[in-house]
C-alpha cells in the first residue's frame, strides 16, 4: 500500500493532509524518515508519526447488486456513481474489483484492498466471472466450441482464453470467462456476428449474486478468503 494511502487508512486525515505530513517528513517507516508518499509499505512496517505507530483499519470487502444506468467510478460521470448507495464511512477510499459498464448490471465486489482486487483480477488466477446475456440473433450450437477454442477479438493479437456458453434459449446464454478485457463480452459475440441487448453478471469465484437490486452487503470471511491466492 503507497504511504499516502497508509495514513489516510489509519487516521482521520484526509490525502492532501497526509501528503503535506509526509512531505514535511513527519513520517518514518522502520525509524526512517520518507518523504516519497508513492513508498510501498506493509504489514511487518513499522509506520509513525510524529514518534506514535500508526495501525491501519481493517480492510472492507462488500457486495452489490449493481442497477441499471449505474457506474463503478467513485464520482458521478454522465452516470450516477454506485457509490452513491453506500452510506457507510470513507467511501472514497473504496473502489469496484472488475468493474461494469453503465448498461451492465449485476454483481460487482467492493473493496479498498488491492492486492485483493489483483488476484481477482488476474487471468492467471482463472477466477471465474459468469453472465447472462441477451443477444439479438439466433444463437446456433456451433458457438460453444467457437468459444471454447477461443476468439479472435477485433484489434486484439491474441485469442480468447477457453470460455464456457450455454445456450438458454434462441437469443439467450450464460457466458463464463475467466479473464477480463475491455468489453470482452460484448466484442466475443461481435466477433460471431452478433449483438449483446442486455448483460448482467450472476457470478463471481464462488460467490453468486444474492441480494436485491441496488442493495448490498458484506462478504463473509471465508468469501473473502475463496480469492486469496497462497504462495
């Protein structure tokens, strides 16, 4: 975690407050004073200030049933922000691992660690994200091992990691992939020639999407603990 961030985490200070500590060198990380606020500093640092140690608060790791013409950024762009539903303390410091477009719905995970984020994130982790999608032709059963094989996305150099497609119905399927490219869903059904009407994400490792729409909730320890990847 950057220094800035450290002390924001741990006190009330706000981040230009934090920076003016640091760069006025009034933080020491293991007895040495730091004046870079991008420093990476950990669990087994001992971080003060002004001679006291500083403990960050726990991280914080949420679900939410993400609504239509909603969007992941923390400020309101065009789209209302989904942040704007969670009143809860320091929702700045927050952020969405994997984030939805405005026109996707489902379930999207919160959170304000980010070495969290990056094994959910991490193709090599092969965590698995499942939507269902609405399509505006005819899907034909060919498709699946289309998929399966991969797909050559249009400006892309490499094919699409092996996805799984059900077929639910003519214009309906469930999508599971395990990697995350921009628009990746929309662009593997542009590349068979068709159209994704409507998306929504049921499904992510392990943890389905429970909750009604809008609302939220706190993951379980041992749902936070299903993307910790052990070295």
């Amino acid at each position: 975690m950057r220094l800035d961030r450290f002390v924001c985490k741990s006190t009330e200070y706000t981040k230009a407050e934090a920076i003016q500590l640091i760069h006025d060198g009034q933080l020491r990380v293991n007895g040495e004073a730091i004046m870079n606020r991008a420093v990476q500093v950990h669990e087994n640092n001992t971080i003060t200030l002004n001679g006291e140690c500083l403990k960050a608060r726990g991280f914080r790791y949420l679900l939410m049933h993400k609504a239509l013409g909603t969007i992941c950024s923390n400020v309101d762009e065009g789209y209302p922000s989904l942040f704007n539903s969670l009143k809860i303390e320091k929702v700045s410091e927050l952020h969405v691992a994997g984030r939805l477009d405005a026109d996707t719905t489902g379930l999207v995970l919160i959170t304000d660690d980010g070495r969290w984020t990056f094994d959910i994130i991490r193709p090599s982790n092969n965590c698995q994200k499942v939507y269902r999608v609405g399509l505006s032709r005819r899907l034909s059963e060919d498709l699946i091992e289309r998929f399966e094989k991969g797909l050559q996305l249009h400006g892309a150099s490499q094919l699409t990691r092996p996805a799984e497609l059900q077929i639910l119905g003519s214009t309906e399927a469930r999508l599971t992939i395990t990697e995350g490219k921009y628009h990746q869903v929309k662009r593997m059904f542009a590349a068979v020639g068709n159209r994704v009407l409507s998306l929504h994400r049921e499904k992510i490792g392990e943890i389905a999407l429970d909750v009604p729409l809008g609302e939220w909730r706190y993951l379980t320890n041992d749902e936070v603990k299903s993307f910790v990847t052990v070295i």
